[in-house]
C-alpha cells in the first residue's frame, strides 16, 4: 500500500515535468488525487495552473499520452480522459482519467462535450 | 518601526501570536462579526461580540492594540438605509464599549460616520480605499480618518509616497507583503465578491473564485509578475522609513498561526534568509512552485525608488526574474530547483 501511495507524488512530479517540457513553459500541478466517487467511478484528478484551452488544442496527443502512463502506472485503466475547464474562460484547472460507473458512463461518456465545461481528451 | 499584526480570529491564535509577538508588534486586527458587516477578504472564525470583548481585553493585558477590519468594498447601499444605519452605529457603539483600539473601514460614509459619533475609536482607512495620491488622501482625512492604509499599487512609487506624506498629517500605513498582481485587473472585482461572501445577505454559490485562480495561473505562465507585484522585503523598511512612514501592516489572516507568526519574526528582525515566496499572503499557493532567494534581491529596491513604472520599456522585473526565480521540480523522490530559463526553453513540440 505504501509503495502505492508512493507513487501519487512521484507521477505529480512526473506529470508536471513532462509537460513544462513538451510546452516549454512553466506549469504547476498544485495536486494529484487518487479518487473513488459515491456514485462508483475511480480515476486520478491533477489540479493545475498555468495551462489555457489553447494548449490543449496544441497539445492534446501529448497529455492524453502522459495522463494515459501515469493512470497505468496507478493501475487505472480510464474510459475517459478531460480536462475542466473555468465556466467562461480559457483557463484550464484540471486534468481527470476516469473509469467510468454505468450511469457516469451514460451522462459523461455519450457526447463530445458533456458540460461545457469538459473537454474530452480521450474516450475508449 | 511599528507592526500591525493578522489575526485569524480564533483566541488560541491571539494566544500564540501574543506568546512570540516582537517588541515591534503594535496593533493586531482580525475581522468582525459577518452578521453586522462582512469584509474585503475571506474570514475564517469571526468572533461574536462576547469572544471579541475576551481577546480585547487580553490584548490591552498584554499591552497591545487591538483592531477591527470591517472593509468590504460594497454593501450594496446597506449602510445608507435607516435600517442599516442602527445596526451599523449599534455595532460600533459595542466595539465602542469594549475599547477596541481602532476600526478599519473602506466606505468613506462609515469613516465619517465613525469620525463623528466614536471619537474614541482610531479610523483606520483600509487598503481597499485605494488611496493612491495626495488628493485622494486628503479627501479621506477630510473626511475624519486617523490613518491611512496606502493603496498597494504605489509602494513602490517612492515620489507619490513622499508626496502623500507631505499632504496630510494622519499615519500612513503600508501592507508590506499582500503581493496581489500590480495593478490586478481583478482587484475590485475580487473585493467585491470576497464584501458579499463574508457580509450580510444572499451569499452567491459560486462555482470557483474565478479572480483568484485566474490570478495564480497568470503568474505561473508569467513569472515576472511575481517580481513586479508590490510587495517590501523586510530588509528594505528602512527606506521608507526615511521617507517618515515606519507603519507596516502585515497580510495573511487567513494563514496559519506559525505561518504568521514566522512572517512577524521576519519583518521585526529587518531579514530574511530563505525563500521570500514564504513571506508573500496572495500567492501563497506558489511557494511550492517557485524558489525565490530573498538574498539575491538586495539592491532592486534602488531600482524601484526611481522605477517610472512603464515595464514594457524598462524590463528590469522581467530580467530580474530570470536572474532569481528558481523553479521547484520533483524528479526520484527528491525536491530540487531548476533556473527558470531551464523551464522555459523553446517549445520541444510545435
């Protein structure tokens, strides 16, 4: 279990590296969670500064390819992979790799753009 | 030199900070009761009136100054119905009753309200006023304020500061380490909303302090501005106190207690030999992000005194941060820092 809890802040590091350098440019992972929802998804959630809707039009195939390791190496296997985004504004604050429940499955994983908010990196 | 002090609110706090306060430490100020009348930044405990009249009294034991900070930036006219008008003037007289040392406010129609019917009551204008010129200041003392808490934007405009203090007789006080954005295009509208989430009425159920997070992104892709923002270096109170102003008033109530009281030590002792990331309220949640050796700082303030503010020909802040700002990065279970010229390198992917 601790060789598990371990690895949470070594994927933060891991996560905030790869980025700043594929961007060139500082970012800032404020926290990586290991989550487990009432309704019965589980994923890994990255609170983040410093990275606008912009970068993910540019940068898509490299952070679906970082978070897609990282939840490996969480032993997730995600369904769907996104970033949130402040309602009305270019800023993005999160990045979330999630398994799916059934109902999530049906209200998240069913359209392009769930909430305006989200913006789908990646679905299988 | 004399130290106005934060203060969460809660008595342990005060007991604490009393416990360690330096021989600097004058006034100490927490908010007030949000049932009256909220305040311009967010409130963790917000004593009623019977807890507030305990901490009073303790502090004059301690032969130290309590204040009182009751600064939104609206009220939404509140203040000017009959309604509003009793309860504020109760409240006041309460305070009144139970000695508190002085009141902040940032409505100019409480500063006179207070002027007028509490003069026993030092009125101490808040930093949200925005006084950021002799004549903006004179108007404030006109209408009966005591001190002054200047406009943060113009700490570092020596000329102005000299100016305000040739104009007006009342104390002038500076914040020395809010570190808000220079001239934040978010600050009054963040004021704002921090005046209707801590005061009377419908709070709104916001889905994110959009100000805030906006704030902090901006000086992730932007370091400089963490270098421009406003903020004094506990080594550099000495010049302005050449200009006549040794009132420094300090940030971060919504901080911890040692976290404050480390900050008080700082700026009492004139030094600090670490981080100055450690020392700033605003951004806070950066500390772990940038390494800022205060140290390698020692000068810019020459640079400042003269500093005519036009950043997009001068670029002394730009290339200082460059100089100094060291980024955290955690690579095999170990925290170390890189140059921020490391970080930011030409794109690898275009």
């Amino acid at each position: 279990m601790r060789d598990f809890l371990n690895k949470i802040p070594e994927n933060r590091g891991k996560l905030e590296s790869t980025i700043r350098k594929f961007k060139g440019a500082p970012v800032y992972i404020i926290e990586l969670k290991v989550f487990g929802t009432a309704c019965g998804c589980i994923g890994m959630l990255a609170d983040l500064r410093g990275l606008q809707t912009e970068d993910i039009e540019v940068y898509q195939k490299q952070f679906v390819g970082i978070l897609s390791e990282i939840s490996k190496d969480l032993g997730l296997k995600p369904h769907l992979i996104y970033a949130r985004t402040l309602p009305g504004s270019f800023e993005v604050v999160a990045f979330t790799a999630r398994e799916l429940c059934s109902r999530c499955k049906n209200e998240l994983g069913s359209f392009d753009k769930p909430r305006p908010d989200l913006i789908i990196l990646s679905k299988t | 030199m004399k130290l106005i002090i934060p203060h969460p609110g809660h008595f342990l706090a005060l007991k604490e900070i009393c416990k360690e306060a330096t021989k600097e430490a004058d006034e100490i100020y927490m908010a007030g009761t949000p049932e009256v009348l909220g305040s311009g930044r967010i409130t963790l405990h917000a004593p009623l009136l019977d807890e507030m009249e305990k901490q009073i009294q303790y502090l004059h034991e301690k032969r130290l100054k309590m204040g009182v900070i009751l600064n939104p930036s609206c009220m939404g006219g509140q203040h000017l119905t009959l309604q509003g008008y009793n309860m504020f003037r109760w409240y006041f007289g309460k305070l009144n009753e139970m000695e508190v040392d002085s009141v902040t406010v940032a409505e100019p129609y409480l500063v006179e309200m207070l002027a007028k019917e509490f003069p026993d009551i030092k009125v101490v204008l808040s930093v949200i006023a925005h006084v950021d010129s002799p004549e903006r200041a004179r108007f404030f003392e006109e209408l009966g304020v005591d001190a002054i808490t200047l406009d943060t934007n113009i700490n570092r405009s020596f000329d102005i500061l000299e100016s305000i203090k040739e104009a007006v007789s009342s104390e002038l006080r500076l914040l020395v380490n809010e570190a808000c954005l220079y001239k934040c295009p978010f600050r009054y509208s963040h004021f704002n909303l921090f005046s209707h989430m801590t005061g009377l009425g419908n709070k709104p159920n916001i889905f994110s302090d959009y100000y805030y997070e906006k704030c902090i992104s901006f000086r992730v892709r932007f370091p400089e501005l963490v270098i421009k923002s406003p903020w004094i270096r506990p080594e550099d109170l000495k010049a302005y106190e050449a200009i006549g102003i040794d009132y420094f008033k300090m940030s971060g109530r919504a901080n911890t207690i040692r976290w404050i009281i480390d900050c008080m030590k700082a700026y009492s002792n004139r030094s600090h030999d670490g981080n100055l990331m450690d020392l700033l309220d605003c951004p806070s949640e950066l500390r772990d992000m940038f390494y800022i050796p205060n140290r390698e700082l020692e000068g810019a303030i020459k640079q400042w005194m003269g500093c005519k503010k036009f950043c997009h020909k001068c670029g002394f802040c730009k290339a200082t941060a460059e100089r100094v700002i060291r980024v955290y990065e955690f690579k095999d279970s170990q925290r170390k820092t890189l140059p921020l010229s490391e970080v930011r390198t030409k794109c690898a992917i275009s």
